[in-house]
C-alpha cells in the first residue's frame, strides 16, 4: 500500500522516535527554520547530532520508529514522504 505522509513531531527535552511504531518509507526529513535552537538526532554510535534550524536531508528506506530527537521544546521536526 502505498501512503503520504506529512507530519510535524514537536520535539521534547528527551529522546523520542519520529514515530511510535515501524515506518518504513522515503522521506526528507527537516527542522524548520523557525526553530528556536537545534535539535538533537541520536547518531548510530549514540552521539548527539546537531541540526541547525533549516537544515533538512533526504532518507530511502528508513525506518522513522529508529530515527530519535530531542531538543528545546517547542520546536519542531518535519517529516514529509511515504511508502512506496
């Protein structure tokens, strides 16, 4: 079945998934430029990975429910794709 997804996640000051359960799909991925600080990704290593606001990449086959952020609350993350 093929999907769109378009979500904003409002990030907290803890580790969270992008999404609550596995998602497997293509998407670009975004902190929006109106965020008040960067957020946080949890790299593959565990180490915090700084994204500036307005910094976004494009992701193929990813899994959102492996994808962890946090950051200063009130801001936010865009994940905008689908399964296809």
């Amino acid at each position: 079945m093929n999907n769109a997804i378009m979500r904003k996640i409002d990030v907290t000051d803890s580790y969270r998934p992008l999404s609550a359960v596995k998602l497997v799909g293509t998407f670009t991925i975004s902190t929006p430029p109106t965020n008040a600080a960067d957020v946080l990704f949890r790299g593959d290593d565990g180490s915090d990975v700084p994204w500036v606001p307005g910094e976004w990449h494009e992701f193929y086959s990813i899994d959102l429910a492996e994808v962890r952020v946090k950051g200063t609350p009130g801001d936010a993350v865009t994940v905008v794709g689908g399964t296809w």
